[in-house]
C-alpha cells in the first residue's frame, strides 16, 4: 500500500487479482485506472475511506460479477456506463451520499440476483426494469427517497427477500394501497416499512407459505390483525404486525 494511505495502480493491480481490500482504510478515490483489468470478476472495496464518485471507467469491467463498495464516503449519481457491467450478478451499496434516479441503463444487468442499496438518497420511481431481472432473489432499498406506489410491475419477480421504507409521495393525502405482490410466493423476508400504506393486510400475504418475517411499521393500516397469523409460519410477521396497530 502507498505510505498515503491511497489507493496505488501498481498495488491494486496485484492484489485485486487475488484477494479483496475490503477493511484496508483506502482513503481518496476510486482510480479511473482500475478499469484496466477487464477479467477482473469481483470488486471488494467496502469499510474504507473511499470518497468521490463512481468513475465512468468502471463500466469497462464487463466481465464483473460482485461489486461491493459499501461503508465508504462516496457520493454523486451512478454513472450510465454501469449499464455495460451485463455480467454484474451483486450491487451492493450500502451507507453512502448516491443521489439520483437509478439510471436507465442497469436495466441491461438481466444477470442481477442480489440488489442491496441500503441508506443512500436515491430517488425518482422504482424502476419497472427491475421485474425483467428474470434471476434476482434479494432488492433491498431501505432509507432511500424512492417515490411511491411501489410498483405493482414487479409482482413477477420470484425473490426471497424484499426490503423498502420512507416512500416519498402520499397519493395526495390518501397513501397507497397495499402494493400487489402476489406472484412473490417464495418470499421469506418481506419490509414494507414507512411507505404510506393504507387498507387492510390483503390475503394474499396468507398463501405466501415460506414467509416468517414482515415487518410493516410506520403505515396507516386498518383493520384488525388477520387471524391467518396467529396459524401461520410467519411467527415473526405476527409479533411486528401487532406492534403496527396497537400504535
């Protein structure tokens, strides 16, 4: 590592290729050099001091599976030539300053299976090019400034885990229904948290066989607790829907 503590080309190029430099305290940005390693399939930059932007260059890793660059100091929107990374199975961007609308061009990345954008300051609508990611199984976009209704395009989607909260918008003052996703029938993990959700618990949440944990505080629910929970797999489900309404 370079005595500064930064990120240096010739030290990068080696050790990329045979370890990750996750927790190494990198501080600076993110070198635009990096995109000169273009076999390179996993990217593990998280828990540094990393600052700045996402260079553009790193679209030219098109043979990248996993990216992780959570836990740094990293800013800006994301670039459109992430579009380019088509082999990208993992994004993951946890506690950064990413601002913007998702970019139209990560609807190329049909490869996704795991998208975790956890505490940014994304916004504009959901995209509905998500639901043509034929093979993702986990999106989770908790602490975001994403508009709502949470689109009912991606009921399609067969995933494991679903994680949203703090939707902007309230539908001029009438909140959003309970968003459809009954074709989500192997979903475990389900947070649907400060989206100004109104109604009752719909009962298609009660064929949803392998679900154990749904988490729906912070809503403007009614009605009384189903009593499909009480019976149900989803022990968990019941203790934190209990909570919503006796608030």
């Amino acid at each position: 590592m370079c005595t500064s503590g930064r990120l240096c080309c010739p030290f990068l190029f080696m050790a990329i290729l045979s370890r990750d430099l996750a927790d190494s305290w990198f501080n600076g940005s993110i070198p635009p050099a990096l995109c000169s390693l273009p076999s390179l399939q996993v990217l593990f930059l998280y828990n540094n001091l990393l600052s700045g932007g996402i260079p553009p260059q790193l679209g030219n890793l098109t043979s990248l599976v996993e990216r992780d660059l959570s836990d740094n100091q990293l800013s800006g929107v994301l670039p459109k030539e992430l579009g380019h990374l088509r082999n990208l199975e993992r994004l993951v961007l946890i506690n950064k300053e990413f601002t913007g609308e998702l970019p139209q061009s990560l609807a190329r990345l049909k490869k996704m299976v795991n998208l975790f954008i956890f505490g940014n300051n994304f916004s504009g609508r959901i995209p509905e090019y998500i639901a043509k990611w034929e093979n993702l199984k986990y999106l989770g976009l908790i602490g975001n400034s994403f508009e709502g209704p949470f689109p009912d395009a991606l009921s399609s989607l067969n995933l494991s885990e679903l994680h949203v909260s703090d939707l902007t918008g309230s539908n001029e003052g009438r909140g959003f229904l309970f968003p459809n996703i009954s074709g989500m029938t192997s979903l475990e993990w389900m947070t649907l948290r400060n989206c100004s959700l109104t109604g009752p618990i719909p009962t298609f949440v009660s064929q949803m066989k392998s679900l154990y944990y749904m988490y729906l505080k912070g809503n403007k629910l009614n009605g009384s607790v189903p009593r499909w929970l009480a019976g149900s797999k989803a022990l968990y489900a019941y203790v934190f829907v209990f909570i919503l309404f006796s608030l």
